[in-house]
C-alpha cells in the first residue's frame, strides 16, 4: 500500500482508460513523464502488485461462458476437480464455501455445445463425483480499478463509507445502463486466436512477440491487431492492482438477485463506485448480477450488513456468497487447441464422457496422493 501514491494512480486509470500497451500515450494522458511510467509501471509489475490482460469478446469468437458452482461427493473433492477440467473448456476454478461448499468455475464452451457441456456436468453426479452443480450462463466481462476517490493518500489508508453507499444504493439513481447487445459469432482464424489467447495472458505483450509466434512481419502482426480491436474482439482491459494487503483479506463471489430487470439496469453503474468490486456479469435469463468482491477481512460483516438492508428496503430481493480460496486458484485462457480453422471448435462428449467414466473409477480403486498446501509459521501472543 505504500507505492499508492498520486503518480500511481494516475498512471493506473489511465492504463484501464486507453490501454496498457502503449506507455508513452499512458504518460500523456495521465501528465506523468516517460521514463516515470516506465520505471514505476515495471516496479509494480515485478512486484505483483499489478497485472494486465485483455479479456476477449468470447461471443465473436463462438464461445459462451459460464459460472459452475460444484458440490463434490465427501472424500472426492481432488476428483470432482479434475473431472471440470477433462473438457479443457475450463477458464477459472477455485476451492469455495458459502452458498456451495465445493468448487466455483467459470468455462467458455462453444455455443452450439452448451446443453453437451450440462449433459456433462449430469454425469459428473452420477459417476459420485459430485452431490449436485448450478450452472448460470454470463453476459459480458465488466472489470474495475479500485475507487482511490476513498483512499487517503496522505494516511496510505481506505475509507469504507457503508451509510452513504447504503443510502445511494437504496434511493439514488446512478444513471441506467443500456442492454447489453449480444455478439454475434465474427470472422477470424487460428492466428487470431493466438494472439487474443497471448493478450488474455499478457495485455502488454509486444507486437514484436507476436509476429514471431503467428509467423508474421510486424507490419502483418500489427495490422491483425489493430483489426481486432477495431472489431471488437478485445472486450476488456483488465487492470489488476491490489488495493489492500493478502494477508487481511478475503475473495468473494456475490451473486444480487433483483425483482425487476428494470431494477438491475437502474442499479449496475453502482457497481464502479465501489472500492473493493473488482470484475460484475450479468446472469443471463435472469435479474441478477455475480460480482467479484476483494475487501479486507474487518469489513466483510460491514458489506453483509448493507446486503441485508438493501433485501429488507427492496432495493434488491436477496443475496448469496460465496468465500473464494485464492490458494487454490487455477486458471487458464480458452481451449486455443481444440480449434481448427476448417472445423472451428471441437467438442466431442463422448471422448470426454469416457475419460469421466475412467477417472471415476480409478478414484474408486487407488487412493488419490495428498497434498498439503506449505504453512506459514503463525506466532501466537498470549494476552
């Protein structure tokens, strides 16, 4: 929290605001000079204190994505796992408890092979995997850098201004925000979706890089680019920085659930005030939208305590949570292997349908290894 500094800032919203590749517009448009962004944009980087991706526009290249909540079956939890990831379809998992006591994933599957992937997700239960799952099918990616309007720059701390947020959300309008468009499947080939799955990895990997990879002249790798951006392949700038320390806080997945769609609309600006909402889609087929919440450990009886006014004042109809272990985190980018340029995606369920049944039983005749994560040493106090 001590590199937050005005200049940070500065270059952070203008790195979510124009993009982060290009420093020497950053320093431009954030009045920082050159060699400044360069130095502290790279501190931060080798520091882990800030990551940069693009998120693509899945929809155009024909994948549709979804959150899974899996309960797995009392001594399978290893197996459950793994059993999300045969597919290779799988975007995100992470170990969770709340409103599932399992795992939460996210995957992108190709549109036409949605209710294959649910047949899948059937018979993860019935091989004993798994107890039960839901599956929410997501609109667009919509991600935040935290509000510094409630950091103290000069005290390095946060202000978490509950009343007023609970007083906005409840009775203020924020302005409403128009239906989302959904995209439809556009043209692209194999060297595209290379350099979106590198971009996914890395929003600040260099053209020079890229050409290499596809093959390509700069010039060439350039204007493939510019051509998906201007096209709109590129959905989000993700521009992750933390704003409070690992070691006091939590990760959350909340999922608000509103009477009307009306309701929603009127109230999903909110969402960007807020210092501690890192990424929000909406739930498609339903009023609801599941957000990404990173807040300090003293402030989550604070966030549930506005959750509950909000449901007895009728700003929205309930809520549902969920604590997100980011030591178990695993992620990857789209299944960029499982295309071909003449056959487009490959799905085949029963190949995956086979490899459930062999992992399944195999689970059931040799005793999976155990692995512990490292520990830290906790020193305690006596008082």
């Amino acid at each position: 929290m001590s590199l937050l500094d005005d200049e940070n800032v500065e270059i952070i919203g203008a790195m979510k605001k124009f993009g982060p590749r290009n420093l020497q517009s950053i320093a431009r448009k954030s009045g920082v000079p050159y060699p400044t962004v360069y130095t502290r944009v790279n501190k931060l980087g080798t520091q882990g204190l800030l990551d940069t991706w693009t998120y693509p526009n899945l929809a155009k290249i024909g994948l549709a994505r979804s959150m899974v909540l899996l309960t797995p079956s009392p001594g399978r939890e290893v197996t459950a796992s793994e059993a999300l990831k045969i597919p290779g379809y799988w975007l995100w998992i992470a170990r969770c408890t709340g409103e599932c006591n399992g795992y939460y994933s996210q995957h992108a599957v190709p549109v036409e092979n949605r209710q294959d992937f649910v047949q899948y997700l059937d018979q993860i239960v019935s091989s004993g995997l798994a107890t039960n799952y839901r599956i929410f099918w997501l609109g667009d990616y919509h991600s935040h850098i935290p509000n510094f309007e409630y950091y103290d720059f000069k005290k390095r701390a946060w202000r978490f201004d509950w009343p007023a947020w609970l007083s906005l959300f409840s009775k203020g309008k924020v302005g409403n925000v128009p239906e989302e468009k959904e995209s439809s499947k556009d043209d692209f080939d194999k060297n595209d979706l290379l350099i979106l799955k590198e971009l996914m990895k890395d929003a600040r990997k260099k053209l020079s890089e890229l050409s290499q990879m596809i093959g390509m002249t700069l010039p060439a790798a350039k204007y493939r680019f510019d051509n998906l951006a201007r096209r709109g392949f590129l959905q989000d700038y993700v521009i992750q920085v933390l704003p409070y320390p690992p070691e006091i806080s939590d990760l959350y997945e909340v999922r608000l659930d509103f009477g009307e769609h009306k309701a929603m609309l009127v109230k999903e600006n909110f969402f960007k005030r807020l210092p501690f909402v890192l990424n929000y889609s909406r739930i498609k087929g339903t009023n609801s939208i599941t957000t990404r919440v990173y807040l300090p450990r003293t402030e989550v009886n604070n966030l549930l305590t506005l959750l509950s006014a909000l449901v007895r004042g009728g700003a929205i109809d309930r809520f549902s949570y969920m604590l997100l272990d980011p030591m178990t985190i695993q992620a990857q980018t789209f299944h960029y292997k499982a295309f071909d340029d003449k056959s487009g995606w490959r799905y085949d369920n029963h190949e995956y349908l086979a490899a459930l049944r062999k992992l399944a039983a195999s689970d059931k005749t040799e005793a999976s290894p155990v692995t512990f994560q490292p520990s830290k040493g906790l020193t305690v106090t006596m008082m």
